[in-house]
C-alpha cells in the first residue's frame, strides 16, 4: 500500500474519526484507527469504532497501490498534527503484508506491520495491526428505514437540546437524546421533537419538517429513539461546515442509526428502554410570566458567579412594581453581588434561586434576543423559552431556599 497526500487532509480527516477511539480499546486493534485505500477510486478512507460509535471518513489521494492497515489513532494523530502543510507519503511494503498474513514471519518484530511515513524533511515508522482484525462497522438492512434530514434542523434540535443529556452512566437511558416525530394533522407537516434530560432540567426542541422545504413535502415514518448524546455530539461536528439547506441521510433498524452525509458517516447504536414521559413534567398554566432580555441577563449571571462559585447558587428576586429582576449570589465569609435588570413581570413578587451552571447553558442555547420566563412557585419547575422564533422548552428545577 502506497498513499501520496497532502498532511492537512489527513489531518483533519484524523482529528474526526479519532473521537470514535475508545480510552481503554478492547480489543487492542480498536485503539487504531483504519486506512483503506483504493487505486480505482483514487480516495483513502478513515475508520475508527469504540464498540458502539463508529465514523468513516474519505478524502481524495494520490494511491500507487491499493491496500489496509490498521496504525495507532493517538500516536498517529500526535505526529500529523505536528507536521507543517506538506505533502507526505504512507508506505506499507506489499512483500511485508503478505508475509504476515501468510504466517512467513515467525519473530513478533516480523509480524508486525511497519508503515513508514515521509515527507522531504524526514521519515516515521510505526507498527500497525492487521487490518483484517478491524471490526467492520455495523450495518443496515437495505430494506431499511431512510429518511433525509436537513441540516437546518438537525442543527436547531442538537444545539438546543445536546447539554442537558446527563453525564452519569448508572442512568443510561438519560445519557441519550430522544427522537421522536408528531403528526399535527393535514397541512401542518411533522414535527421532529429532540429531548434531553439530566433529571435536574430538561430541554425540548419542536422541528416542523416542512418549514425549510421549498418543493416538496418531508415526510417521516413514526420515530421514537434514544441516541447516545456522544454519537450526536459528533454528528454535530461532522456537518459544522455544512449548509443548512444540505440534507443528512438517516438509515435505522431496531438496534442501529446510520448517519451519511458526504464521504462521511457515523453510526451509532440505540439506547434501549423505555425514555421518561418528560411532556408529564411541563406544567400547562403559570401564574408569573417574565419577559427578559437574554444577553443581558447572562451578563447579569456572569457578574455574579464570581460569588457564586461555592455553593453554585444564584438568586432570583421579583419585583413587579419597579418592573425589575434582581441577580444576586452570596458566598458565606466572602461577600455577595447583585445586578439588577429591567423586565416585563406579570404577577406577585417572588425569590426563587436556581443552579447557576443548570441556568447558563439553557439561556446560551436559546438563539432569541428576548425570552420568555414562567414560573408558578418557588419549588416549582421554571420554564424558559425563546420570544418568537425556535420552538424550545427548557426546565429548570429552582433549588430551594432557607430562610
């Protein structure tokens, strides 16, 4: 096997299916990533699998000679990364494959499989494994399930919903997104609802399909699944440059999710089990309504977690007469701050305080100049949500209290 490229392309290609190698790989070849290349297509593709979150990648190369190796994805990652924008060379001698696979070599230094990469400055060599020890991605049934995504949604449903998924592995089913499709009736298209939960807040994301559709109507079979956020995370990634007119394509069975957009693609596995019935937890009627501006109040928020550091605990205050929000923190022996800022408040004064972290992310991913604050009372669940615009809930349970 014998690739001519330009660095740059193997680096960008690497740094993005590297996020797919586990920490701990078991089996070893997992901590390496795959290159094929084909002399046909003249392209090198990338492959890299953690057991449940798999990316392939391709790019076009110069190949001389067709071929796979396996070769260590951090170490190879470290020595790219560190090479200026030049064109390299990947070299694994063909006498040398077929002499392992064969069973020739007998010493574990002749097993191994010696890549060398070089460039006009100098020259690398690292041992990979063979490529046929590489598990193969997970596939799907052709007679499968396909819709197409655009990335304009797929964009509004991640980035408002990704950083309320919990982080804790004893609650597995609460480290997904859940998917699922509504029908609102003739004329009204589907919605695609994205839901995240850590149990402390929740984020809810409603995409109406058809409002970026110009020609024809999108439509999607009945969905209900829970993706690992890790896997969507990276989805993210993978269409960050794209355009939000573009469309991704979705393949999904009963246990996968297949993601193809472009020469790249990510699958992942589902989560199993059942997702909690978060609509249960929305209160429908309110007895506050605040309406804030967000940049102002996350500049309020900002001020005041340098006191807020301790306990994490931020302070709302209410007053309805001066038409006025209150920020306050108070770190105990330290100090205390206090901004206030102007609001639009219907009902009775109240002080209810949040988590401060729990209260920043939700107000960052909400993408309106003004947002709409409801509450009924202090132990209640708080809702936030933008004015006009992306249809998105976010709760927040308030922390209580003492006096």
């Amino acid at each position: 096997m014998k690739i001519i490229c330009a660095s740059f392309d193997l680096k960008d290609h690497l740094s993005l299916v590297s996020r797919a190698v586990p920490s701990r790989p078991e089996p070893a070849v997992l901590g390496n990533v795959l290159i094929q290349a084909s002399q046909s297509s003249q392209k090198v593709s990338l492959t890299a699998f953690d057991g449940s979150l798999g990316i392939k990648t391709s790019f076009n190369a110069e190949v001389d000679t067709g071929g796979s190796i396996t070769l260590p994805a951090r170490l190879l990652n470290d020595i790219v990364t560190r090479l200026p924008e030049i064109e390299i060379t990947l070299e694994v001698p063909e006498s040398e494959l077929e002499e392992a696979r064969s069973g020739v070599a007998r010493t574990e230094q002749e097993a191994n499989f010696v890549t060398t990469i070089s460039s006009t400055s100098g020259q690398f060599q690292l041992t990979g494994i063979d490529a046929t020890e590489f598990p193969e991605l997970p596939t799907i049934d052709p007679e499968s399930q396909k819709i197409e995504l655009p990335i304009a949604i797929l964009n509004q449903g991640l980035r408002g919903c990704l950083f309320a998924a919990s982080t804790e592995l004893s609650k597995q089913i609460l480290t997904g997104v859940h998917l699922k499709t509504q029908d609102v009736g003739k004329g009204g298209g589907d919605i695609l609802e994205f839901a995240a939960t850590d149990s402390h807040r929740l984020a809810v994301v409603a995409t109406n399909l058809n409002d970026l559709a110009s020609e024809s109507t999108i439509e999607l079979p009945q969905l209900a699944v829970t993706i690992p956020a890790k896997a969507l995370r990276e989805l993210e990634r993978i269409v960050s440059n794209a355009a939000e007119n573009d469309m991704v394509k979705v393949n999904f069975d009963e246990q996968v999710m297949v993601f193809e957009y472009g020469d790249r693609l990510l699958t992942s596995t589902k989560i199993s089990g059942d997702y909690p019935a978060y609509g249960q937890l929305i209160p429908q009627k309110f007895s506050r309504e605040i309406i804030l501006d967000r940049k102002r109040l996350i500049s309020s928020l900002e001020l005041v977690a340098v006191l807020a550091q301790k306990n994490n605990l931020v302070k709302f205050s209410l007053h309805n007469d001066n038409s006025e929000l209150v920020v306050s923190a108070d770190a105990q022996d330290v100090g205390n701050a206090e901004q206030s800022l102007p609001a639009e408040i219907i009902g009775d004064d109240i002080e209810i305080a949040f988590n401060i972290k729990y209260l920043m992310d939700g107000l960052k991913a909400i993408p309106t100049t003004e947002i709409k604050m409801q509450l009924n009372e202090g132990h209640q669940p708080v809702i936030f949500s933008p004015l006009g615009g992306l249809t998105m809930t976010y709760l927040v349970m308030p922390v209580q209290l003492r006096n």
